[in-house]
C-alpha cells in the first residue's frame, strides 16, 4: 500500500481484525452490484470508501427525479442520465483508486452468469422478482456468495447466500418463480433512510465474506422495522428438492 492509501484507510488499519491484511484483500477484490436504486446507492458508495479494488455495476434504468428521495449515488442535474453512468462519476469522485466499470443493459442469463463469475461477491439490489432469480441461478452455477436486500414502506430485511456452504438456502428455496406478485416502492411508498439501512448492511457484509471477518448471515435472516425500531433475525432451511441448488455439491468455494 502506498503513502495515499495507509492515509485513506487509517481507520480500517486501526482494527485489528482488519489491519492491513483485510484492506489488501479488499484491494484485490471484485464485487458486482445489480441495481443502482435506493438500495445500490448506498451500497456502492460504501464499498467504493471502504476501498474494494473493482466494482461491476449493472443496471438499465434512468435516473428520474422521484428516484433522488432515496437514491444517494444520483443527483438533480443527473436526472435522465443512465444510472450506471451516474454512479460511476460518483464513485470515481468518491474514491479515485477503485477502478469502476459499467454494463448499462438488461442482461440475459448466460451474459449474467458470465458477469458474476467475475466477481468475489455479489449484491442483489435489484427491485423485482425476476433479476432476483436470475442472479440466484447465476450465483448458484458460479458458485459466488449473493447479498440480498429488500426494502418496501418502513420495513427491510437481508440476507447472505452461499452455495459453497452445505448449510446455505438459495433465494429459490425460499420464493417461488411464479408471476411477481410483490408491491413496489412506487406504489406502496419507501421510508428513505431505511434503504440506507440495509443498503450499508449489505456493504458490511459483503466486506465480510471478502476478508473473513465476522459471521457472515448465512442461513439467517435479518428483518428491521423502521418505524419503531425493532429487528429480530430468523433462521432459513435449505429446500432439498430446490430446482436450483439441490444438486449442487455445495464445495467449499475456490478463494
């Protein structure tokens, strides 16, 4: 690490859990965030700080101004543009030694797969039910832990799939692939800071799984109400006859 980069991350050098081993395996490491919304934001913004060597960033959408409430990556005079491109120009700002790169397109499944093998982690942050099982299969075939969020009125909740632990569910083993009946924010309404919420979870996790640290939330799930402040956390099962990732042989997953 040079003079600019012990200066930068000081503060993760101070813990010693993280010292300068974690900030160099975060250095060397490539995270794929699909979803530049309220939970991607964030996200994406805490992971470029924290110092993560690569971020892959998918999302097709444009930025528009009832997005600004809660989508802190994006502001007023990128109203318009492609989020991708929004956030990039954020994060480049942000913290110039992460190198960014952008896939501003709606991904079929073998482009998905090939996207997310490139990475060490993935982030779910997208908004509805078929990305989400898209990126499942992806992240079940290319054998890569998937960090999912969920947001909607004042209520969030996250989790962590693995498919090199025996222990883990996949997002298929808990939701069915039958037509999305789920609400969306732009009818049901979003408390902004709760996006904020799970989206820096999401972060803390995703840095977690990259330099070993900390107990991951897999096999768990974490749920908050923002609204009063309450969280409990519950425990998942693995379907054993999930379509998806029954027959994997759950492997420890390569480093």
């Amino acid at each position: 690490m040079n003079d600019e980069e012990l200066s930068r991350y000081s503060r993760h050098l101070l813990l010693p859990e993280f010292d300068y081993v974690g900030q160099e395996k975060l250095k060397q490491s490539t995270v794929l965030i699909v979803g530049l919304g309220g939970l991607g934001s964030p996200a994406s913004m805490y992971l470029a700080a924290a110092g993560v060597g690569k971020l892959l960033l998918n999302d097709f959408d444009r930025v528009d101004l009832g997005n600004l409430q809660r989508q802190i990556v994006h502001g007023t005079a990128d109203v318009g543009r492609p989020k991708v491109e929004s956030a990039a120009e954020t994060l480049n700002e942000l913290n110039p030694l992460v190198r960014v790169e952008t896939f501003d397109e709606k991904l079929d499944d073998r482009e998905l797969e090939h996207l997310v093998r490139r990475a060490d982690v993935v982030i779910d942050a997208s908004d509805n039910f078929a990305t989400r099982h898209a990126l499942n299969r992806a992240s079940v075939a290319a054998r890569k832990p998937l960090v999912s969020g969920a947001a909607i009125r004042f209520e969030g909740q996250l989790t962590v799939f693995d498919p090199g632990s025996p222990f883990s569910p996949c997002y298929r083993c808990l939701y069915d692939d039958s037509p999305e009946t789920a609400e969306s924010c732009s009818r049901s309404g979003v408390f902004s800071p709760i996006v904020g919420m799970i989206a820096s979870a999401q972060a803390g996790e995703a840095i977690k799984l990259l330099t070993g640290i900390g107990k991951p939330l897999v096999g768990r799930l974490w749920r908050i109400d923002g609204k009063d402040l309450t969280q409990k956390t519950s425990r998942l099962q693995r379907d054993p006859r999930c379509p998806v990732c029954a027959h994997q042989s759950h492997l420890p997953r390569q480093a």
